[in-house]
C-alpha cells in the first residue's frame, strides 16, 4: 500500500452533500469511492419525502453536480432536465429530479457501494500494521482503514482521505431532559407511541393522528411544519386535540421566525401560519415541558419534571439530532465541546448568535482535524447547531475537493451567499433546510410575500 492515487477518497454518506463532494472530485479527477448505508441515494430523504423544503432549487443544486448530469456522454439517457429554480420541491421530488439521475449517472453510479454501514475509521501504514490513535509517527503518510458492515459480513477498505457526510437523521436528540432519554421511552418508541421526526398526518400516517391527542415537542422548523399538518387534520377530524409542548417559556419572536423579513418567502409562512393556528386556538402551547419519564399502555403518560402529567395518543420528538462519532474513536478530532463541530466552526454556527443566513462562508480549513486529510462536511459538520443549510455544504465540499486535489488557493477561496432567515433562530434544534409548509393554492394558510419587488406565492406547488 502507498499514498498514491490509485488508492480513493472515500466518502461516507450517498446524500446530497456526499455526491456533491464526490462530483467536485471527479471533475478533478480523482479516484472516488461513496459508501451509503441505505439501498440508495438520499435513504434518509425518503422518511420525509412527502414534506416541501422551503429553499426553491436555486439552493439545492450542487454546481459541479450540475456541470456532471449536463454532460452529454455516450449511450446515456436523455439529458437531465434542470428543474425550475423558483419552484420548492418534495422530498420525494428532491430525489426523483436531482439525487437519483445524479446517482445513476455513468461517471457516478460505479463508484456508489450501497449497504455498507461504516463502524469504524482509522489508520493503517504501508507495510500493513496497525497505526491506533496514540500513534503519531507517519501518521500523515498513513492510509484510512475503514471497516463497514454489509450483508455479507464485516469489510475493510483502504483510502487516502476521507470525508464523512453521513448526517445526523438517523441519531435524534432524546424527548427527555438534559439530553438523556426519558425513562421508559426506549418501550415507548417500541410501542409506537413515539412516531418519528416528521410524520406524515395528512398521508401514510391519517389513522395514527386523525381524532387523537397529539404532543408535539420542538420549537424548530420541523415541529412546525408537523403542527401545521395537524391544523390542516383537524378541519377534517376536529376530534383532533394538537399540544405543542416547548422546554422553556415562549419567545414569541423565536416560536414564529422571521415572518415577512425571511428571505426564503416558504420559511417566513412557516411562522406566520403557525402563528394563526395558534391564535385560532387549533393549536395548545404547553410551556416548560421537561420530561422525566413515559409511561406505555392504553396511551402515553408524559410525566414531567414539575409534577404535572399528561396522557396522549402520540408524541412527535421534533426536538433535532445530534452527530455520531462513535465511527471516529480512532481519529484524532479537535470539536468544539458544545455544539460538537469542529472547533474553529464551533462559533461560527453557534446557534444562540447565528442563524442560517449569517454562517460565515468556510472550507477545508475551518473543517481540517488534527487528522490529516480527513473531514466532517454537510449536516453533520454542524453537530448539534440547527442552522445548516446545502448550499453550505455544497461550498464545503467545493472547497475539500480542491484541498485534497492540492489546490489550496481554490480551496481558500470560499464564497457563499445565503438567505437571512429575519430572526436568529436559537433553539430551533434542526437543520435550516428542515421543510416548509405545504400549501394547496386555495388553503387558508397561504400567502404572497414579496421579495426583490416580485410576488411570490410560498409554498405552492409550481412556483
């Protein structure tokens, strides 16, 4: 084994910011391999795929991605067909439109190695012996040796660097306090009492929620975008009972966004429609929810810290992620003790100064490690901070690729220009890019907001 190019970058994670990442490379030409635990690219978008993003396609798109799928090549299909980018897409139309011709594309697909869960990263030297994490000698001239699980067992594989961009979807934050689970609620989610981040009311989920109670925990966009779905339930099943539990005392100005000065016009609604809801009284705000325990039966007994208790149908846990690092044991990481990123991108992100649209623009510097030519990149680089948005992992990538292809002036040079989201959104507990309301043209809790001088219907399929 050598450090030469025959041996790959290896990327964890077939999301939009792993082959983003992969496409920056093959246009450097380097040797690329993505492994994604999932049976195909963007797996964990299909657990939210009947869910609208409030950033239009304009932020959504990788540009060396584009340049690929525009690529006229041989015996490939008929040329992608580049979406509106003023429209706001589905996840499933996230997928269907961009991720999977990205995936399926010739210079791609051989490259993608699908169920193979990666458990372990570390290092290995030339000769083949083992290079632990107290190992400093040739560490920098070492390769990645990383273990994955697939249905075939337990294998390694070696790289030259290696870039994790495997999100956080599948690790939330806990519905108990101080970041622990509840006791009991191991059973409870067993039981399924606890549904999963972003349920689908309206659809594959109408017989688990019409006519329930429901607790809503999370003060994010994604609790949000839940809590408006079971307005828009309860108008056809008003035996629909809708508490929206929040840790601490509302903040109206933090509970509804930005509204009006948001400059992704979908995002702004989010609040503005939740605001109405509540207002309506379709919608229970329950204050300083801390919850101690949960108690499965005929239905769920939420005890809380302060004594009160409360017995529901179904409890949504909106309440964010957290990365995992377990995987990165053997590596040797510098992260920001609170938010869990990196450390020089820990303050950057810090969600109780920042919100999407004031990230600072960084690269493979701000990301590096003590580890050489290893990085965290997209959701996961975030740690437990909210305020993620693609278009900043598409720059990160950007800005790895041309590092590890040597090229430091490119790799220094980082651009980005993001929406403002009109209030720092502390607390929200979720990624920036989590989706927006859903709006059928003639629902009641849509509206025309207006930026740049043009009108700008939100949310609204086709837009």
């Amino acid at each position: 084994m050598s450090m030469s190019s025959n041996h790959p970058v290896l990327i964890i994670g077939a999301g939009p910011i792993g082959l983003a990442a992969a496409a920056h490379l093959l246009e450097r030409g380097c040797h690329v391999r993505v492994l994604e635990s999932g049976p195909c690219a963007g797996s964990a978008i299909r657990g939210w795929g009947h869910i609208k993003l409030f950033s239009t396609w304009r932020y959504n798109i990788d540009a060396a991605a584009r340049r690929l799928l525009l690529t006229p090549l041989e015996g490939y299909p008929a040329p992608w067909r580049e979406p509106r980018e003023t429209r706001l897409p589905t996840g499933k139309e996230f997928l269907d439109d961009y991720l999977a011709p990205l995936a399926a594309h010739p210079a791609m697909e051989p490259r993608i190695s699908y169920g193979h869960r990666v458990t372990d990263i570390t290092r290995v030297a030339d000769t083949g012996a083992g290079v632990d994490k107290t190992t400093g000698a040739q560490r920098g001239k070492s390769l990645f040796l990383v273990r994955t699980a697939t249905d075939r067992g337990t294998e390694d594989l070696v790289a030259r660097a290696v870039i994790d961009a495997s999100g956080t979807w599948n690790t939330p934050n806990p519905v108990g306090r101080s970041g622990l689970e509840a006791i009991g609620e191991a059973e409870a989610r067993v039981s399924g009492f606890v549904s999963s981040t972003l349920p689908d009311p309206l659809g594959a989920g109408l017989g688990d929620f019409a006519n329930k109670t429901v607790l809503v925990l999370g003060a994010g966009h994604s609790a949000a975008n839940t809590l408006i779905s079971l307005g828009r339930l309860r108008r056809k099943h008003p035996g629909t009972t809708i508490l929206w539990g929040l840790r601490a005392t509302a903040n109206p100005r933090k509970l509804y966004g930005g509204g009006a000065a948001d400059q992704l016009p979908a995002r702004g609604l989010l609040g503005t429609s939740l605001r109405r809801l509540v207002e309506n009284g379709d919608i229970t705000i329950v204050e300083n929810v801390s919850v101690i325990s949960l108690q499965s039966g005929e239905r769920l007994g939420v005890n809380l810290a302060d004594g009160r208790k409360m017995d529901v149908d179904r409890l949504v846990p909106a309440t964010g992620f957290r990365p995992d690092l377990s995987l990165l044991r053997e590596l040797r990481l510098d992260m920001d003790h609170v938010v869990e990123a990196p450390r020089e991108l820990g303050p950057l992100i810090d969600p109780d100064f920042h919100s999407c649209g004031t990230v600072t623009a960084h690269g493979a510097s701000v990301l590096s490690h003590p580890e050489p030519d290893f990085y965290i990149a997209g959701s996961k680089s975030y740690g437990r901070a909210p305020t993620f948005l693609m278009a900043t992992g598409y720059e990160q990538v950007r800005s790895i690729a041309a590092a590890l292809s040597g090229d430091r002036i490119a790799a220094d040079s980082v651009q980005l220009s993001l929406p403002e989201t009109g209030v720092c959104s502390t607390q929200s507990a979720e990624s920036c890019d989590a989706p927006a309301v859903d709006c059928p043209p003639d629902d009641s809790c849509c509206s025309t907001e207006t930026r740049n001088g043009q009108s700008e219907p939100a949310g609204v399929p086709g837009n």
